[in-house]
C-alpha cells in the first residue's frame, strides 16, 4: 500500500512538474501590450468603398489584430487612396510593417517607408513616417532622414519633416540639403532665346 502511495505521489508530482515547466512565449513585448492578437490573418486585402466607389485599397502579408487596444499590426503592407469616383490612384505607398489605430485612423509606417503622392509630383521615401488622420497630417521621426523626390529633379533629404495635407504644405525642421528645379527658369532661357 505504502507503495502504491509513494508511485501515485512520484506520478502526480512528475505530471505536475511537467506541466508546470511547459509555458508557451508570445514574447515580453506582446505579454505587456496585450497578450496574443485576437485575430491573424495571411494575404489581405481591405477595400474601403463609399457609395459604390473605391475609396482605399490596401495589402499586407501578415496582420495581426488586438480588440481590446483597437490595434492592427502589418507586416509587408501597401496601400492606394483613390480619386475620381475609385478610377485614378492619387497616393500610393509600401512600409515593411505599419500600426493602424482602428478608432483614430492613425498610422505609423515603419521599415522602410515609400509614399507617392501624384497630385503634388511627390515621392517621400524614409524609414518612418506617422499619418494623423484628424489632422490630415504627416510626420517623419525628428532625427530620421527624410527624402523628397519631384519628376522635374527637385530633391531634397532632411531631419523634423512635417507635411500638412490640407495645406499642401510641407516642411524639415531640422537640417536639410538638396536642389530645387525652377521650372520658370526654362521657360524664361526659351523666352530669351526666341528673341
């Protein structure tokens, strides 16, 4: 008998250490942000349609969503904003991972950020970048370099860029350095030369 206690004790205790030392990690970073996602998902796609037209597409490899915080995490993500009843892409862009904010709209592009915007020439490349969706609103980290392109040569790389939308307005606060393209004096060396 006293045997038969000792091998049920040695029994539940090697069960009990067993399982005690089997723990699965979601990582430090995720136990405090919230535990695991609520929902993955794999190749996505998302359309944002308002009255039968295409507002916004965007892609992404990997997604992962947390209700509780309203947060998406994506991984490989590409988006495109539409014009014209969904028929033209005015904004288009790529950023290895985002954040998107479900209540607020906000996001933060980050691992390498590519933004084209067709209706102002702009291509804004960097390695992050945080839209505000309220305030319509961009804004590159203060020390990170950021680089705007225009097809006619314009280009400039700076530090605290900030663009606002509305305005059609955009500006380094910090350092920066480039060229500017005057197409005006083109047209005034043609103007010169006819005469």
């Amino acid at each position: 008998m006293e045997r038969e206690v000792s091998r049920s004790f040695f029994i539940v205790f090697l069960l009990v250490f067993l399982f005690g030392a089997c723990t699965f990690d979601y990582g430090a970073d995720q136990e405090a942000d919230g535990g695991r996602p609520d929902i993955v998902m794999e190749s996505i796609e998302y359309v944002r349609v308002r009255g039968g037209n295409i507002l916004a597409r965007f892609n992404a490899e990997h997604a992962e969503q947390w209700e509780e915080r309203q947060t998406m995490m994506l991984r490989d993500f590409a988006f495109q904003q539409m014009e014209d009843q969904g028929e033209t892409v005015n904004v288009e862009g790529t950023a290895g991972a985002a954040e998107v904010d479900l209540d607020s709209g906000d996001i933060v592009l980050f691992d390498g950020v590519r933004v084209r915007i067709e209706s102002e020439d702009l291509i804004i490349s960097t390695i992050m970048l945080e839209w505000n969706d309220s305030g319509k609103t961009l804004t590159g980290g203060t020390d990170e370099e950021v680089e705007i392109e225009r097809s006619d040569g314009t280009n400039f790389t700076g530090r605290g860029f900030s663009a606002d939308i509305r305005r059609r307005t955009w500006v380094f606060t910090g350092e920066a350095w480039g060229s500017f393209v005057d197409e005006n004096d083109d047209e005034d060396e043609d103007e010169d030369d006819e005469e």
